[in-house]
C-alpha cells in the first residue's frame, strides 16, 4: 500500500534526508515504497528545544532527517526515552516505552507521534505556553497565542 501526500503550495518535506520544497502548486504524490518523509510543519526548531521531552523528540527526529548519523541519534534518543520512561507514569509513561521500541525498530516516525501526548504533558507540568498538538496528533506543538481584548475608555 502506497503513502499518499499532499502538499501545499511551496510547502517543504524531507523524503530520506532530503529537503524538498513544493511548486506553486497543490500537489498529491503517491510513495510506493518504504521511505522516510516528515513535513516541514512536524519539524521541531533547534531553538524549541528546552525541555526533556523536546530533547527526545529533536533527536529521533534527527534520526529520521539525517540518514549518515542515524546511529548516533538513535543511540543518544534512546538514552533520552529511558530516563523519560522513569519520570512519566502511566498512563503517560507508555508512550516512552511505545516512542523507544519504534526507535529500536527503527521507525522513527511513529516514535515521533508517541512522544506528542508526552510534549502534552510536559507542556501541563511545566506551564510552559505550548498548546498541545491537535486531536488527530498531526500537527506539531505551537507556541500559545493569548488575546486579550483592551478595555474601552470613554
């Protein structure tokens, strides 16, 4: 079964190391076999890490960018995920464990959407202003956005 992908106009995606950016266009592309892609959108900025979450979530997403160093990212990430594995409980510490055996298999991805509802949390424990990723769990976290409407003076 092939992936479909949809792209926006001008929007990036990594397919197996390689920064790709759209035309103009709308664009829907079949993958017929196995590759790793991630949207720019599912990227977590270096600057966004500063948390221990984060951290793990950067470095399997490393993994998954930069094929050449991909041992060394898996290695340092699973590293990451046992210590998270001991901070989190249930029903959040799962997700460290299910995020660790996606790395060991080496299907980074997949790792990557586990670590989401622990971001989530983190976010809660720390108060920290990242929104948590949509229900659906495909949009990355966001920073906080908080309106306040200004009193009107007469």
């Amino acid at each position: 079964m092939s992936l479909k992908l949809t792209l926006k106009p001008f929007e990036k995606v990594v397919i197996n190391g390689c920064m790709m950016r759209n035309g103009g266009r709308k664009t829907t592309m079949s993958v017929e076999s196995r590759a790793d892609i991630i949207r720019e959108t599912d990227l977590l900025k270096p600057a966004a890490v500063a948390t221990p979450v984060t951290t793990a979530y950067f470095l399997v997403q490393n993994a998954l960018t930069d094929p050449e160093r991909r041992d060394d990212f898996a290695s340092a990430a699973q590293k990451q995920l046992a210590a998270l594995a001991t901070v989190f409980v249930p029903p959040h510490q799962i997700h460290a464990f299910e995020a660790a055996n996606c790395v060991s298999t080496g299907d980074f991805f997949r790792a990557l959407r586990h670590l989401r509802p622990l971001l989530e949390r983190e976010a809660e424990i720390l108060g920290d202003g990242i929104v948590p990723a949509e229900a659906a769990g495909d949009s990355p976290p966001r920073p906080r956005v908080t309106l306040v409407k200004a009193a009107r003076t007469a």
